[in-house]
C-alpha cells in the first residue's frame, strides 16, 4: 500500500502542465512583475536622486542609479541638531506606544474570545460603534487639555493606546487558531486565565502578534497630526514635525534671485533635501518590514475570514 500511494503521489506531481496552465502562469508572472516594477521603482528613484547631484535632478538625468554621486543632502540634513531630537522623540514614541497598545489589544481581544465572558456580544458591540461613531477633534482636544495632557508624551501615548480593527482581529485569530479544548485542559490543570494567556495563547500567537505589532509601529512613526495638535514643545516633537519644519525653512524664493546658476544650484540644494528626507523616515520603518512579511498571510488571514 505505501508503495502504490508513493507511486500514485509521484504521477500527480509529473503530471504535464497543459496549454491553459502555461498561459495562467505566463498571465501571473507577468501581472506580478508589473506590479513590482510599479512599487520598486518610486523607491529606487528617490533613494537615487537622495545621492544624486541637484543639478542631475534638475536635468532629469536620474532614473535608477546615482549621478554625480555625492553626500550633500545628508551632510545638510543631520547638520540639523534638531533631526537627533526627533529621531529620539520618535523612536520613544514609536516603541512606548507600539508596547502599550499591544499590551492593550491583547488584554481586550482575549476575553472577547472567551464564550464564557459575561457580557462580552454588548462589549463587542460597543467597540463597533467607536469607529463609525466619534467625539471629534474639538472635543478630544478639549478633554485632553481639561486633564492637563497637551504638551506631555501622555497624551500621545493614551491617544493611540487602542484600536478597535485591531482588537478584533487578534479575538477572530484566537477564536479561530486556538482550540477551546487546550483551554480546558489548561483550566483543569489548574491554570488561571492570566497563565493560561501568557503561557498557552500568547505563544501560539506568534503571527498575528507579528502584524498587530507593525501596524501599531508603522502608525507611530508616521504619526504626525496627532503631534502637530496636541505638542507645543520642540523637544518633544517627533521626526515627521521636525522634517517639516527642515523642508519649510530649505524654501527659498527663487523670484528673488537673479543669478541663473545661483537659481539652479538652490533649486538642486532644496530637491536633495526632499528626497533625502524621505529617505530618513522612511527607510527604517521600511527596512524592518521584512522580517515580519513571512507573517502577514498567516496572521492577517486567520484574523479576519474565519471571524
């Protein structure tokens, strides 16, 4: 018998490939390279022109690699004391605030996931409501400040400390993925509800724990709104503040010059910069995607069809 199913097994696998499968393929590959051009190209051409001469820029003559490679845009960037404060704002906001609102959306979708919660089809119904229902800027705003809140790191971090989608698809995901029955072995060994969550859940959550995690970091480094409204302070302000403030002041009114190469040079000065500033809030929160990619379909899939 195991001879005839490794023999059946090995005819299923050479079986040949028909016309229709081919052209299938040749259709895939074709869409996907397409679309990859589409998604990789932008990048590659900012990173180029962030290294790129301005005159080059102001040529048209970069496309994919540098020309006239230099350094410059960065030299003026981080000549900008400023650009290390924000970068630490960032960072602190962006790991504090990932922290605290996974910490809070797992402490949330985990009972949520439980039949036996009392209560929890009115709580779930509450936390649908919240996002097609809200209170407002001037509200929240005026809350905020009645707490004493504006101008503080508190106020960044409570106001993104939940969110809802989130919630949800971390109590589809352990709804779905984990069996009730190792639960109630867990509860028969004894097991509270707290270890059985840091001990038996949270460990076979890996993947949607993964996503959650880079949605979070992903909205707190690009988090700018936010800061722009509720911070005064320059020190506390995070780097997407302080890039723009750098690209406000890099500005120059070109009608005011007369002298055409001096025109060109400025102009070529002010388009480094831009690009070498998406560079610089971009590329770390770029670079750390990979590492959690192999986790998306598993997590986010999971997560949200099987609700």
């Amino acid at each position: 018998m195991a001879l005839l199913a490794k023999k059946t097994h090995d005819i299923k696998i050479k079986r040949k490939r028909t016309w229709d499968d081919h052209l299938l393929y040749m259709l895939t590959n074709v869409v996907l390279v397409f679309a990859l051009v589409i998604v990789a190209y932008p990048i590659l051409y900012v990173v180029a022109c962030s290294f790129s001469s301005g005159s080059a820029i102001n040529r048209g003559e970069v496309w994919v690699w540098p020309v006239g490679f230099n350094l410059e845009g960065y030299k003026l960037l981080f000549s900008y004391s400023a650009i290390w404060t924000g970068y630490k704002n960032t960072i602190f906001y962006t790991v504090v605030c990932t922290t605290c609102s996974v910490i809070t959306t797992v402490m949330c979708a985990y009972p949520l996931s439980r039949p036996n919660y009392q209560g929890r089809r009115g709580l779930a119904t509450l936390l649908t409501l919240s996002m097609m229902f809200g209170a407002g800027l001037i509200p929240t705003y005026l809350l905020y400040s009645n707490l004493n809140l504006t101008n503080t790191r508190w106020v960044i971090i409570i106001n993104g400390l939940f969110g809802v989608w989130n919630t949800i698809i971390v109590r589809t995901f352990f709804q779905s993925s984990i069996p009730n029955e190792l639960i109630e072995a867990a509860r028969i060994d004894g097991c509270t509800e707290l270890r059985t969550l840091f001990q038996i859940v949270l460990p076979l959550s890996t993947a949607v724990l993964a996503v959650i995690t880079l949605y979070y970091a992903v909205s707190n480094w690009n988090g700018y709104f936010e800061h722009m409204i509720y911070l005064r302070d320059r020190d506390l302000m995070p780097l997407s503040i302080i890039v723009r403030d750098i690209l406000i002041s890099a500005s120059i009114n070109l009608e005011d010059i007369q002298d055409p190469e001096l025109i060109e040079k400025m102009s070529g000065v002010t388009d480094v910069i831009k690009y070498c500033t998406i560079v610089v809030t971009s590329g770390p929160i770029i670079a750390a995607y990979p590492f959690v990619q192999k986790y998306f379909k598993k997590g986010v899939m999971i997560g949200s069809i099987k609700g």
